[in-house]
C-alpha cells in the first residue's frame, strides 16, 4: 500500500505531506483552497501555477473606481496563489460544498498580515508597495488602462515577493472586511496539501478507537464525561481522528495517569472532540 502511496506522491504535481509532519515542521495552516473539478485535478496533476492571463482568470476586482478614481489591481493582493484559513470561506469557491475541498500548508512563517477595512487605507497601502496607477480620468482608452492596471498589480506583486513569500489579509471587524480572510502565496513551491492518509500510527490525521479492554466504568466521572460513548454519542460504531498529541512528563503520569506516555485531543464521529485522552484507552480503528 505504502509503494502505491509513494507513486502516486511522484506522479502527483503538488508536494504532499502528513499532519503530523506538517506541525513538526511548524507550517502555516492549514489552508483551505475551493475551486472547481476542472481546476482542481489540474493542480494535483501539474501544482499551483500563478495566472496572469485575463482569460484563465477566475476571480478578481474589474476596471472600475475603488478610491478617488483609482481602479485596485487585478487581485486583492496581487498575483500569487489565493487560499483561506476559513473553512466556509473555501467552501463557498469550491462550488458550496466541503467535498474535495483539500487542506493545504505553508512551508513559511516570512508572512506580512494586514487587516484593513476602509478603501482609503487599502488604497494607500497598495500604492505604497508598488501600485502606481493613474486616475482613471486620465484614460480615453480602457484598454490602455486595463494594460497599465496589469503592469501595475505586477509591481505590486514584485514588491510584496521581495519581501515576504505571503500576505495574509485577515479580514475580520465587526463585520468581514471587504473580500473576508485570504492568504495570497508568492512562491506556489511553498505549497504542500495535507493528505491524512500519510498519517502514521499515534500521529495527528490517525483514525483511532477507544480500547475494548478499557473498563470505563471503573474510570473516574471526569474521565468519562471526556469520551465518547456517554451522553449524545451513544449508538453505533464510534471511531474518532487524532487532533493533537502532546507527552506527559514521567512524574505526572506515575502520580495521576497509570503511566501514560501521551495525552490526546480526538474529534469523534459522533459526540464532539475529547481532551486528555490517554495513550492505553485508545487502539488504531478496525471496521470490523
């Protein structure tokens, strides 16, 4: 299984890489990408590429006055790969829905944030990195203009990258700012997806099950009330993924926790996300 794995990671266009690996190696993420199928098999089959041409283009601000007659660039943050920290958000551009919609993670923390609301203070900001562009009442020909706004969003862009490998427009006031959260990503080589199935036994992305030989009866009420099995998760093959794994210092553990070497924070299929799980209550799922 592990040599089919392998061949599809070579064929694929995009590095891969497991959560667990991902943390270690302190990634930004995970990030959200939505898009369509044709899309989407595309950048698994040859990676991320950035687009300048205005027909291949999905998204981005037409040729129209942002601030004091002056057009914004082509994309909110210039030309790069745009994703989202914000699940609904990367739902709603993959079509409305959370199938296939795939994680992904920056190698980099070099990231300039920003979290603008007003359209002066964007405007400024941009032209400050580089969007030098004119008024559009200097304009007879749109063409011309449109020509120029391109050049411009590539000054900009050239600017940002000199840098920082990406800008990340948090969006969030008391409403959502202007196009809402958004990281725009110079360097698409950065880019890794997460694929849960690298994860190995014990790490982050694991499917696990509580330990049969566990006597949860004789556990302490706290203990419960932290797994599944009581409350609303009753009924049914319950199995849950690894969220986070954390080591539990030699004495702690002798004192309180029968010798566990792990605590564990799992979201179940049914009834919520548990904390503190320790290492022997759990086994790796079996569907049988």
């Amino acid at each position: 299984m592990s040599n089919i794995i392998d061949k599809l990671i070579k064929l694929s266009g995009i590095q891969t890489i497991s959560p667990q690996e991902a943390k270690d190696r302190n990634m930004f993420g995970p990030l959200y990408h939505g898009t369509n199928d044709a899309y989407r098999q595309d950048i698994i089959d040859n990676g991320f590429r950035i687009i300048y041409n205005k027909e291949e283009r999905s998204h981005g601000y037409h040729l129209v006055d942002y601030y004091n007659n002056i057009p914004p660039p082509i994309h909110h943050l210039g030309f790069g790969i745009y994703l989202t920290t914000i699940k609904n958000i990367g739902k709603k551009y993959n079509q409305g829905t959370i199938k296939n919609l795939h994680l992904y993670c920056l190698d980099s923390q070099n990231i300039e944030t920003i979290n603008f609301g007003a359209n002066n203070t964007m405007m400024k900001w941009w032209i400050k990195n580089g969007y030098k562009m004119k008024s559009l009442n200097n304009y007879s020909d749109m063409d011309m203009a449109e020509a120029e706004r391109i050049q411009a969003t590539k000054n900009l862009t050239e600017t940002l990258k000199s840098h920082y490998d990406a800008v990340w427009f948090k969006g969030k006031g008391i409403r959502s700012l202007l196009d809402g959260d958004q990281i725009c990503i110079y360097k698409p080589e950065l880019i890794y997806m997460i694929d849960k199935s690298l994860a190995k036994e014990d790490e982050i992305g694991f499917k696990v099950e509580m330990n049969p030989q566990i006597d949860i009866s004789q556990l302490e009420d706290y203990e419960k009330s932290s797994l599944p099995g009581y409350g609303p998760a009753k009924g049914g093959k319950i199995w849950g993924i690894i969220l986070n794994k954390r080591p539990i210092s030699p004495e702690i553990s002798e004192k309180f926790h029968n010798g566990a070497k792990f605590f564990y924070d799992i979201k179940w299929n049914k009834g919520g996300t548990s904390y503190n799980v320790k290492d022997y209550q759990i086994i790796p799922y079996s569907k049988l």
